[in-house]
C-alpha cells in the first residue's frame, strides 16, 4: 500500500472514530435521562376492589377504592369513596418516564405528584409543589404526600393533607383486595404497549 493510500485510511479512521464519539455524546444529551426506577409497574396489581380490613385482617363491605386501568393500559384511575358525598378520583401515569399523580380532591384542587421508593422500598408521593389549578403549595390546603405500603392483597396507604405548609391531616387506611365479578384488566406494561402498536 503507497504512502497516500496509507494516510487516506488514517484519515478516514479518524473520521470514523470523532463520528462515533460526537454520536455518543449527542446521544447522551438527547436520549431522556433514566428515571428513579419507578414506572407503571409500580402499580401492576392494583387493578380492583379494595375495602377496609376488618377483624383479623378480613374484608368487609366498605368500599374505599376500585382502580381500573384506561387509556389503552397507559393510565390508571382510582376512584375513593365510590358513590359517596367524597368521592374523588386520583389519576396515575407516567411522565418524562417517571410515574406520576394527579388527585382531584374533595377541596376542589388537583395537587401533582412524583413517584419514588422510600428506603424500605415504599411506595412515595410528593407534591411537585404546586397542582392543575394551583402555583404553590404552601398558599393552597391540599394533599401534599402519600406513602403506599404493599404485601399481597393489602395495602396500608397513609396520606397527609398540607395547610400552610405544615400537616394539618394525616389519612390512614388499611384495605384489602376483593375479587370483582369481572375481573378489569391490568394495565399494559410499556413493551406490551410497544407491541400491541406494532401489530398495527
């Protein structure tokens, strides 16, 4: 090989290896960052019925939350308090791959939430600081956090309400999940979703 085939490769090498380099970086900055691993799955199994825990652990008739998944799998909606004077609805999604709430409370507000795990592997809600129809938290009573503590079919949900940025109302529940007559199904997972999109 001539000297100037030679330095023609080289310079092509090169090439190749600053296209591959600015493509990693260009890659890195456009790709969404990873999220705190907390995603819809988070949520897989809490398609149903659930009612307060009575003595021993046992189901009774009070119904306090049915979640159903909509929106072809990508949402799901819980309804508390069904039929009742307060009822009210908490959405959950995910957005910029992180889960996600929005609770549409008896006060009339809508606070967002972001997802985390909390150091026992909880499940965490807080407030993003401020809601659908309103700027600050702290001008605006509403529910601030929640923590949802998981085993099998029973959750113990604790929520807290802000006023003035401090707690004014901590909500307790302890529920269990009972077998509808027809089970809804369960939300779509995102490489469900993926392929489910394909098949079209």
């Amino acid at each position: 090989m001539g000297l100037n085939a030679m330095n023609q490769l080289s310079k092509l090498l090169l090439a190749g290896v600053a296209f591959v380099c600015l493509g990693t970086i260009l890659s890195s900055l456009t790709q969404p960052q990873p999220d705190n691993g907390v995603g819809l799955e988070a949520l897989k199994g809490y398609v149903g019925t659930w009612v307060v825990t009575g003595e021993g652990g046992h189901p009774t008739e009070e119904v306090v939350s049915v979640v159903r998944a909509t929106a072809g799998g990508s949402v799901l909606m819980e309804t508390l308090f069904p039929g009742s004077d307060h009822e009210m609805i908490t959405m959950y999604y995910v957005k910029d791959e992180r889960l996600m709430l929005t609770h549409y409370c008896g006060c009339t507000n809508h606070p967002i939430m972001a997802a985390s795990k909390d150091d026992e592997g909880n499940l965490r809600f807080d407030c993003i600081g401020r809601g659908e129809n309103f700027d600050v938290c702290a001008d605006t009573p509403h529910m601030h956090d929640a923590v949802i503590r998981r085993d099998g079919d029973k959750i113990h949900s604790t929520w807290r309400m802000f006023v003035d940025g401090e707690v004014d109302h901590v909500a307790d529940f302890h529920l269990v999940k009972v077998e509808d007559a027809v089970e809804p199904p369960e939300p779509m997972m995102p490489q469900e979703m993926e392929a489910t999109q394909d098949a079209r």
